[in-house]
C-alpha cells in the first residue's frame, strides 16, 4: 500500500464518520480560532495606536533648550547654556533641508483666562504660539473653520484658533464661535477655527483647553517674556529620523556657535517615548493573548487524541485485516496521521477564516476601522495544525501499528 492509497483510504474513513469527523475538526477550530483571533485583534490595535501616534507627533523631534543637570559630571558643574532664540529658530526653519515639515512654537501662558461677553472661563488655559506648520506637525484637526494663513502669521495678526472645552465655556449649544471676538490676557482675538476635540489620557484632557495664536502675535502679547522657543520636525517615515536629527544637529551647532569639541547648546528629543510604550503592553498582550490560545490549543490536541484512540479501538479488526494482507507497522501508522492531520487542517482552515473576521470584529466594535489579513498568523496557524495533527494523531498511530494481526482479527 502506497502512501496515496494511504491517503484515499484515510479520506474514506473520515467520510465514513463525518459526524466524529465535523466534531473533532471543531474542536481544532476553537482552538486556532481563540489563537488566531486575539491575535488579529491585538495586531489590529498596534494598527490603530501606529496610526493615531503618527497624528499626534509619534514621528517627531524637538530643537529645545537644553536641560539643566543640577549634578556634576568629572567633579566639574553642568555648563548653564543661554535659551533659544525665536531668531535662531526662524534661521533654522529657513535653512533646514532635511526630511520633514519644521514648525516654530512656545507656551504663552499656561494657566490664563478667556472671557467672551459676560462668561470666563477657569484659570487653566495653555495659550500657545504657533506657526503656518503647528496644527499639521503638532496633530490638531481643525472642526470647524480654518487654520492660519501666511500673511496672519507674518502680520501677527490677532486671530486665534480654541479647543472645544473653550467652546462649550464661552458659547451656547448651537452658537458657532467663528468670527466671534474673545479676550485673551487683555487683547481681542477673531476666532478662526475651533479644533476637534481629542480627550485626554487619565482625565487629562489639556489639549481641549488649548487655544493657538501666531508665533508674531505671541511675542508681543508676552510683553517679551523669557519664553521657552522650540522647533518641531514633523516627519512622515520613521526609518529617516536618525537622517534628520543628524542635520538638525549639525545646523543648530553652526546657527548657535557652538565650538567643534564643545557639548551642545541645544538638545534634540525625539518624540517616540509614549508610541513605544504603548507598544510595549500591546507586546504584552500579544503574548498573554498567545498563551490563552496555545492553551486552548492544547486541550483541542488532547481532544483529538482522545478521539483518535477511540478509533483505534473501534477499527481493531480492520486494523488485523490490513496487517494480515501485508500492511506494514509503517503503513499503518502512515494511515492514522494522514487521517489526523487532514482532520487538523479542516479544522485549521476553518479556525483561521473564523479568527480573522472574530479578530477584526473586535477591532470594529473597539472603534478601531482597520480590516487586517495577518497572513504570519495564517501561516503560523497552519503550522500548528499541522503540529497539533502530529502530535496528537501520533500515540494513536503507533499504538494500531503494534496490535497483534491475529488478536485483533479476533477483537469484537
């Protein structure tokens, strides 16, 4: 008996119990669909955070001024370096040839009140100074309205551009703030725009308490204060951060003066910390997720041995007749695999149709619109059948391939 008519004579035992058959494969089904399906879930929020944090500055850097170490490094003081300059930032953004959109922004204030007519709000609004680039480099969707233009920006007009807590302080349900004049530390401004409202992480929600004026505009409403200038680089592939920080480096140091063998006066901090933290428990549940499905697995296997055993038992006498017309232990044990196996990959392939659409279900009802085909999960799935086929169909093999031809022909 070759191993095709191994094969044929495998299909027409599973054909000739297709009830035990569907049962078993189910059982294998469950448990690739439980792998299969946390999985594409888990890959399809990695997915949605790569996306959100792409939006908001996850592939960013800022030019800032460099940070105090109030230690000693070799018994020696930290040197004290002098702030950046909105002037050596605007000669930076000018110059700059590197990949990425540069945008020039400062804090105001950060705990100031806007009055529009008779209502105020609370003292904990964040003005800030930004310029044609912040709202793109900086992941603000403008709701309702428009962004700067380059002539405000330049003019230092007195326009301004509130978060939606700002709208629902100062104006009614249905009222639009557009064209309406607020009062922002003692000047007017025009509202231009308001911006979608994005929430906040543990309650924080301080980017909707956030109102944006032009960098030209911030320096006079700041009556010249020591403002901490930065510079955001804003890039839309990763992979050529190193590239940019490397030439931002180079021109800040000549914009600066600073001397080839000195540190430097400025510090560049690449924006990827809270991005890769995220990716870290997304990691994480990766792998608690592959461990609750590896679990569920395992008992499927064990459900499939059970079963290939009671078969065993139950085709005793075919088993002797085979043996007595010269089948092989080899032959033998060929057949119960292949039967097992087959069984596995009916089941695999019905586990893992049912992964993805359960997997990316989840991913829908979490808000998440991504339809994902993790094809490594796919492949990694039917390798597990495949195994899962082996391991449990191997005990049943290789206890028919050692039953006594004589006894079993005997068997009732």
């Amino acid at each position: 008996m070759d191993i095709r008519e191994n094969v044929k004579e495998g299909l027409r035992s599973i054909n000739a119990n297709k009830l035990r058959t569907i049962l078993t494969a189910a059982i294998i089904a469950i448990g690739i669909t439980s792998l299969v399906g946390i999985l594409t879930a888990i890959d399809g929020i990695q997915a949605s955070i790569n996306d959100s944090f792409s939006n908001l500055g996850s592939n960013t850097f800022d030019v800032e001024r460099k940070r105090v170490d109030r230690g000693t490094s070799a018994g020696r003081k930290s040197k004290i370096h002098p702030p950046i300059k909105y002037d050596e930032l605007a000669r930076f953004k000018e110059v700059y040839n590197g990949p990425g959109v540069v945008s020039i922004n400062t804090v105001v204030s950060w705990n100031a009140e806007v009055k529009y007519r008779s209502k105020v709000t609370n003292p904990n609004i964040m003005i800030r100074g930004g310029d044609e680039n912040f709202l793109v480099v900086d992941g603000y969707d403008v709701k309702e309205g428009r962004g700067f233009s380059q002539i405000e920006i330049n003019n230092g007009a007195y326009v301004a551009i509130i978060g939606s807590q700002i709208v629902e302080a100062l104006f009614e349900e249905n009222e639009s703030p557009i064209g309406k004049k607020i009062s922002i530390l003692g000047s007017k401004f025009l509202v231009l725009g308001t911006l979608q409202e994005q929430g906040g992480v543990g309650g924080n929600q301080g980017v909707d308490r956030r109102i944006v004026v032009p960098t030209q505009t911030a320096r006079v409403i700041g009556n010249d204060r020591n403002f901490g200038w930065e510079a955001t680089v804003a890039l839309e592939d990763q992979t050529k951060m190193e590239q940019a920080t490397g030439i931002a480096t180079g021109l800040m140091r000549a914009i600066r003066g600073d001397r080839p063998k000195e540190e430097n006066s400025f510090e560049i901090r690449v924006s990827r910390s809270l991005a890769e933290r995220l990716s870290d428990i997304t990691g994480y549940l990766r792998a608690g997720g592959f461990t609750i499905g590896f679990i569920t697995l395992l008992g499927a296997s064990i459900g499939l041995m059970n079963i290939m055993l009671v078969s065993v038992t139950e085709r005793t006498r075919e088993i002797g007749v085979r043996k007595a017309l010269g089948a092989t232990p080899l032959k033998i044990r060929q057949q119960f695999l292949i039967e097992a196996l087959v069984i596995c990959q009916m089941g695999g392939i019905g586990g893992i149709i049912l992964g993805i659409l359960i997997g990316n279900l989840i991913s829908n009802v979490m808000g998440i619109s991504v339809f994902l085909i993790p094809w490594v999960w796919i492949i990694f799935g039917v390798a597990v059948g495949m195994v899962v086929g082996l391991v449990s169909g191997y005990l049943p093999a290789f206890k028919a391939s050692k039953l006594d031809p004589i006894e079993s022909l005997r068997f009732e």
